[in-house]
C-alpha cells in the first residue's frame, strides 16, 4: 500500500500548539508502520462528497483527515474535530480529465436566490456601477482544463473580473490558479502536461507538488520535522525542471523575491551528488551568515542520506576562497578594509595629494583591487564602469602613483587583499586538468565580486553543469554592477527568471514591488522582469504607518503583534527588522510591549521555536515569517545618512540609495501573510514609495 503525504496536511500540522502536533506526528507514523491496525479509530465521514475520506483519532479533540483506498493512504489534513470534518466535506480527490493529475477540487458552494416578500420594505435601486469585463470569457473551455482548472470550476471562471479573480484563485488547484493569473496579468501560460493512459496521477508533475509518496519512516519524519519548510518535500514542476536540466555551460536562474531561487540551488546541488556518485560538489553563498542558514536547510533535505554530506560542502564565498588558498599557496594573510585605508591614506600624504580618503579607497575597491591592475597601462586604459567621476589622465597617473606605492607595501608586508587571493586562485585552477570540485551552485550570486566571480569561472565555467548560479538584481546590496561576460561567465541561451512566488500574498509582494523598478539589466543587458510575477494566495493589505515618537511606534508595533497572537500565531512565526544594530532597542521595546520572548539574531541567523526573531536587514535574507514589522523607518536611518555623508563619487550616491532600497526590499519580502512598515516623523521617503 502506498503511503501518501499531501501539502495541505503539512499546512495544517504548521498552524497547530507542539503538543498538538506531537500528538498528530504520533498518529501519522502508526499509520505508516501499520495502516490497518485495529488499534486505530477509523470514522468514515459520511457528510464527505469523496467517500475515501476517513478521519483518524488524534488526541481528544484532534482529528487526522485521512484519503483511503484499496491501494493507498493519504494524510489529508489535521485540526480539531469540527474544522478537521469541515475541511474534508467540501473537498474531493479527483484525477483532472484533461491533464490526468491528482488533485484536490473544492467543492463549489451552490447559492439559492431568497425570495424578499412583497410586505418587507426594499430599499429604492441606486444606479449600479458599470460592470467591469470578464477576464476569461472567451477562453475555450479546453484550453481552461489544459490549464489544470476543474471542469465543475468552469461557469465561475468564466464570470472572473479584477477583482474577483484573487478570490477565486483561492479555491482552485495550484497549477490552475497560477495559470490563470498569469493569463490575466498578460503572459501566455503553458497548457500541463498531459499523462498517457493509465499513467500513475500521482506521477504528473502537477501531481508532485502536492502530493508525495512516503518511501519509508525517515522520509516521513523528515517532512513532519519541518511542516513549515515545504521545500524539503514539494518541489513545483517549473522548479524541478531548472534542477534537473543539463546545461552545456554555466547557466542562472533568476526571480523575485519569494519565487523559491534558493530552494532550486538546494536541489540543484542535491541532485548532481545524487547522479554521480563520484562528484564532489561545492554550494556556496555570499556570507557565512547565508551559508550558516544553507546548512540547515541542507541537513534537513538529505537528513536521510548522510552519505551525500560527505561529497557536498558548504561554504561562504570568502572561507572557501581561503582554504583553497592555503592549501596551495599557504595561509593567507588578509589585508582588511581598514589597513588598506590607511596604506592609501599614508601614501597620498607621502605624495602631497589630497584626492579624499573615500574616493581613494573606493577607488581602489572597484577598479584597481577588483580588476587587479598590475601597472599604469591598465589603469589608464581600464573602462570604470559605474564611476562617473570623470578622470583626465594627468589625474590618473598621480592616483597610480599612490596605488603603486600601495601594492608594494603590501607584498613587502606579505598581505593580501581577498580580490588577489581569488584572482591569484583563478589562474592557479586554469591550469588545472582536475578541480578540487566537480559542480559549484551559488546562490545570492548577486552579490558575487568580480574576483570570485573570475575564481568559479576558472572552477567550472567550461565544464557542463560546472557551475550554476540562483540570484536577483533586486536584492543585490553589497556588490557595484559589473560585466559577467568580461570575466569569462556567458550565460546566454542558459538564464531562467521563475514567476511562481509561493512564500508572500499578493498584497505584500505586489506592495513591496514599488521599492524597485518593473524590469532590473545586468551590465551585460540581460534583464529580469518582475513583470507577470504572481503571488497564487492572499492575504491583508500591509500596513504602512508613521508616528510622532519612537515611543509611539513601540506600543503601536506591541498592539500589532498582540493582535496576530491573538489569531493564533505562534511567537517563532513573527519576525522584526531593522536597519541597523542602532535601532534594535526599538525592536526590542516592541516585542517586550507585548509580552513575547524574543532572541536577538546574531551571524548565524538561527531562530529559536517560541520566540520571536529580532534582527537587522542585512540577516533577513533567507529568512521567512508569518508576518513581519519592518521599524524605525526614518529619515536619515533608511537610506543610511552615515553612508551618504561618506560617498565620494556621484555613482555611489546612486549605488547608496539602490542598495538600500534593496535591503528594505529584502526585509519586507520575509513576511508570508501580515507586514507592517514603520518609522517616526520625519519618515524615511521609501514609506512613501511602499505606500504609492
């Protein structure tokens, strides 16, 4: 008998206490190990339109929602018992007749007209509004079942306007919602895929993303362990597609906030240790903070085979870059930010040259140490891409001059800086017949330097499958935009952009969306799209909010988050951000205020069950919740007046206040159901840009 667990269940186990779910997690596994034990309390549920639905006893008032047959045993659904008996009834399993997928239909609530009799007195008819035009009407009902839509769906489909549609949407299959909203918002859906006869339903990949088979009890345990992370299990079909393709070079996928990048690099570099069991493969990301949070999630992904940990390493872009290093060349000895400032400082000074110590460093940080220029004619010659402060070259030879003196200071010293480690990596391994790894999938690759980028196309650039990158422009916040091509990464032909965005309501994302501009290029012209981006639930409109003192917003947040534990969410489901480690007492006061335990998130982002996380933007990415409070939004905190005074060049001015919209971005896009964003008079101007 095949054991079953759907998406739905997952759900519902995620919004019940822990000692609930103990109870159901018990259950589930008796169920596994024995589906026809007589010890368990079957009830067949006879108000239930699908009469394979059975609920199983889980405690005094929590029922297991269960889907049986001959061959099968699904876990359905799990809450107290008349919710639990509410669900299953209007619900059904069916297989799609066009597309021969399993999926859930709900069944359609039938509305009798009432009748007003002629003694009730009727209010005089006001002029109705213009009725607003059908979104489907003349769509074929066969391209409608291509689509996934339940033939019983059809008449209200058809009747769908703007501002019915996302209501609807709510009661239909995933892959007919998604479909259907992309129609709408002017893209052209691809029909599903349909199964041959007598194809298994639940093999369809529409099929596969809600439903899966249960091999054995780690599996089940692996799935149970996590209901919020449905990743571990549920893959959607677009998803699996971009992981399991063979690319003849290196290859990106790309997408909003939400639409599931990291998840697709997990597996991705899942899946080529799986294929080969020889090859050894490196997942790596911006920062050991990311790569801390990537660990996690990969222990759990393959907290059943063990032996793929052994050939699949994580680390962050840098703690590689040293290992390597120093298995090569020997440790290296780094020279940080702060020591390369003062070298420039002191050979400026030396020179009698006053050019500004913020101009020199970023100078040296985005041309000079990035391109690793080794004389004069490269640095008069180079293109400085995104410094828009004009140069004449009498002007550039003084500045070498102090770069010069600066680059032989360090090698008397024996210091390197992380941009020559990794340049210096990238020749070594170019001469190399055999790599230290066989796949490298990075994820945040937007924030991937010039330097490291030259390294992983010298470790798998060439190769097929040798090196896969998961980015979005959107959240670039540490990096200056530069050419990929000129370091030897095309990925021509080899981009994907994923529209799907499964983890934010349509009201949070699409709000969240006026921070950044409908279409973000790289410096190379490929461009990402947020156009046709969709959101496939719903949910309250975020709240943007303003007061007249810090004290204010402190009770204001304490009363916002009060009211969501009052809705039953739990403390570790509610997040709060802010800009910097200046701000987080307000954070603090906010989650005090309203009586809940919280931890302050350091480097390694680990959130703790019953507390709410409290953090700044920069340990966000990664991270998601029920519902998040973005504050201390104000003027001069967002964007950041510290790293305005600082700017030396009109482009980084620029880079300033895109960088740090970015981080507002990246904050706002953690929360699932509930955002609030706030800040004290005068507020930030981005709390207007999230408003409009």
């Amino acid at each position: 008998m095949n054991f079953l667990i759907a998406d739905t269940f997952t759900d519902s186990l995620a919004r019940l206490s822990g000692d609930e779910q103990k109870a159901v997690k018990t259950t589930a596994f008796d169920l596994q190990l024995n589906p026809v034990n007589p010890g368990m309390s079957f009830h067949k549920l006879d108000k239930a339109k699908d009469r394979n639905f059975w609920s199983v006893r889980a405690g005094s008032d929590i029922r297991l929602i269960v889907h049986k047959t001959a061959g099968s045993l699904m876990l359905c659904y799990a809450d107290h018992h008349d919710k639990a008996y509410q669900w299953a009834e209007r619900r059904k399993l069916e297989v799609h007749p066009k597309t021969g997928a399993a999926q859930f239909v709900e069944v359609r609530e039938r509305v009798e007209e009432i009748v007003v009799p002629v003694h009730v007195a009727v209010p005089a008819p006001q002029l109705a509004a213009p009725a607003k035009p059908m979104l489907f009407a003349d769509v074929a009902d066969d391209v409608l079942l291509s689509y996934g839509v339940p033939a019983e769906w059809l008449a209200d489909v058809r009747r769908a306007d703007e501002d019915s549609l996302l209501e609807l949407a709510d009661h239909l299959p995933a892959e007919a919602a998604e479909a259907l909203l992309e129609l709408a918002t002017g893209g052209q859906p691809q029909p599903a895929a349909g199964a041959a006869a007598g194809a298994d339903p639940f093999a369809h990949p529409d099929a596969q993303r809600r439903f899966r088979v249960m091999n054995n009890v780690e599996e089940l345990t692996r799935a149970l362990d996590f209901p919020w992370e449905k990743w571990t299990v549920f893959l959607h079909p677009a998803q699996r597609e971009l992981v399991e393709r063979d690319y003849s070079g290196p290859a990106r996928v790309s997408g909003s906030a939400g639409t599931g990048k990291t998840i697709v690099a997990l597996h991705r570099a899942v899946f080529l240790a799986r294929r080969n069991p020889e090859a050894r493969v490196l997942l790596a990301t911006f920062s050991e903070t990311l790569a801390h949070a990537l660990r996690t999630r990969l222990r759990r992904l393959i907290s059943s085979e063990p032996s793929l940990a052994e050939r699949l390493e994580v680390h962050a872009m840098n703690a590689i870059g040293e290992r390597l290093y120093e298995r090569h060349f020997g440790r290296p000895r780094i020279g940080g930010r702060e020591t390369i400032r003062e070298r420039l400082t002191q050979a400026a000074e030396a020179a009698g040259l006053n050019f500004g110590g913020n101009f020199l460093l970023t100078e040296w940080e985005d041309v000079v140490d990035a391109w690793q220029l080794a004389d004069w004619e490269a640095y008069r010659d180079v293109k400085r891409l995104g410094r828009k402060t004009r140069l004449p070259e009498a002007r550039r030879a003084a500045l070498w001059g102090v770069f010069a003196v600066v680059r032989e200071r360090l090698a008397e010293e024996g210091l390197v800086t992380r941009a020559a480690m990794f340049s210096r990596l990238a020749t070594e391994l170019a001469g190399r017949a055999h790599p230290p790894f066989d796949h490298a999938v990075i994820d945040e690759a937007q924030d991937v330097s010039v330097a490291q980028l030259r390294f992983l196309a010298a470790l798998g650039g060439n190769r097929p499958n040798g090196l896969f990158l998961a980015g979005d422009l959107g959240q670039r916040i540490f990096q200056q935009p530069f050419s990929w091509k000129s370091v030897g990464v095309d990925m021509r032909g080899r981009s994907r952009t994923l529209h799907i965005n499964y983890r934010t309501s349509h009201q949070i994302r699409s709000q969240a969306d006026r921070l950044l501009g409908p279409e973000l290029a790289d410096v190379d012209g490929n461009a990402e799209s947020r156009r046709g981006t969709v959101s496939v639930f719903n949910g309250p409109t975020p709240r943007i909010a303003v007061f007249d003192s810090a004290e204010d917003e402190i009770a204001a947040v304490a009363e916002w988050l009060s009211g969501l534990r009052k809705d039953e969410l739990m403390p570790h489901e509610l997040g709060i951000f802010v800009r910097s480690e200046a701000e987080i007492a307000r954070a603090c006061a906010a989650a005090e205020g309203a009586g809940l335990p919280f931890k302050v998130l350091d480097q390694h982002v680990e959130t703790v069950s019953g507390k709410v996380a409290i953090g700044t933007m920069h340990l966000a990415k990664g991270l998601e919740f029920r519902a998040v409070a973005v504050m201390a939004c104000d003027d001069e905190v967002i964007p950041s007046q510290a790293r305005i005074e600082a700017v030396a060049d009109d482009a980084d001015l620029e880079e300033v206040y895109n960088t740090e919209r970015h981080l507002l971005y990246v904050a706002c896009t953690r929360a699932r159901d509930h955002l609030l964003a706030s800040g004290v008079r005068p507020a930030s101007e981005f709390l207007n840009d999230l408003r409009t």
